[in-house]
C-alpha cells in the first residue's frame, strides 16, 4: 500500500475509521515509522497530549504521546494496558477527532502498558495521572471507542449542536 505519509490529516468523527477496531502492526517497517512520524508532527501542531493512528485514517494498533512529565514524544506500536489501577478520577478530555467538545472523564489514575517502541523492542511502562489517562483514551481509539461513548445524558443534550454540525460538515447529516 502506497502511504502518501506527509498528506495524512487528522480524521474526525463520524469518520468510519474512528468506529473500526484496528488491526495489530505486523512489521514495524520504514513505512510504520514515517506515519509515527507524522503523526507526532500532527499531534504537536495541534497541541495534543495523543494520537492514534485512526486518527490519521489507518485502522493499525499503534498512537503516539507526550503525556509524560518530561513531554518526551513516544510511539506505542500494539499497545495493551495490562494493569489499571489507583482511585478512580475525573478529569475533562478533548478529543482532536472531536474538535470543541470536552466531557468529564471518569478513569483509573494508575497504568501498565506494554508495546512495541519502533525498534520493535518490547517494552512495559508505568504511568499515574495524565500519561495513564492518555494511555486509556488512546487505547479506546484503536478499539473503535471515543470520548462521546461515555457521555451522560446532561453531556448528551450539551453536546448535540456540535455533534450535529461535525456530522453535517461531513456530509452524513440531514
Ligand atoms: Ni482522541
């Protein structure tokens, strides 16, 4: 598959790919590594915490972050949270598929994670608070699971206008 790497943009909902449980990263090849690339360059441009590579239109296991406290750029190929644990704690997240809209979060404050880094070293990694809590939001992207899935219905009805105006800009709505 030819990957016109420098083109990809982010993709926002109700972009199918964003709803398509992706498929793990069978070799991390040259190509794996330009779209981690570019999804790094995507992420700093718009001031993002992580991105998955749905986001960018392709349904493979692998986001990238700089949600640790020294906000180094990480990539994560085949990720898979093995723990989660700590209190449970709500914070707002955004989503860069779901521009303007914030929802209060509920998530477990501590993580394990283990993935592939691009070297294709396996590798295990402990985080609490913000980089445990982009770890949940990313992995939920490449299940196929946005920020939207988990609103109340207050969030529902304050949500709807902008939802419907993402849904009509993408030509789906009415
Ligand atoms: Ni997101």
């Amino acid at each position: 598959m030819a990957l016109d790497v420098s083109r990809r943009e982010i993709v926002q909902y109700p972009d199918p790919v964003l709803r398509t449980v992706a498929r793990p990263v069978d070799v991390i090849d040259d190509a794996v590594r330009a779209v981690a690339a570019r999804m790094i360059e995507l992420m700093h441009d718009a001031d993002g915490a992580g991105l998955a590579a749905p986001q960018v239109g392709l349904s493979w296991r692998m986001f990238v972050t700089r949600a640790s406290e020294d906000h180094t750029d990480r990539v994560h190929v085949n990720p898979d949270l093995v723990d989660l644990g700590g209190d449970m704690d709500v914070r707002p997240e955004g989503c860069l598929s779901l521009p303007g809209i914030t929802l209060d979060i509920r998530r477990p404050t501590n993580a394990v994670l283990t993935c592939l880094d691009l070297d294709g070293r396996s590798i295990t990694l402990t985080a609490t608070d913000l980089e445990a809590r982009v770890w949940q939001h990313e992995l939920d992207h490449i299940n196929g699971v946005l920020i939207i899935d988990k609103m109340t219905p207050m969030d529902r009805i304050a949500n709807r206008r902008l939802l419907k105006e993402l849904e009509v800009a993408a030509g789906r709505g009415p």
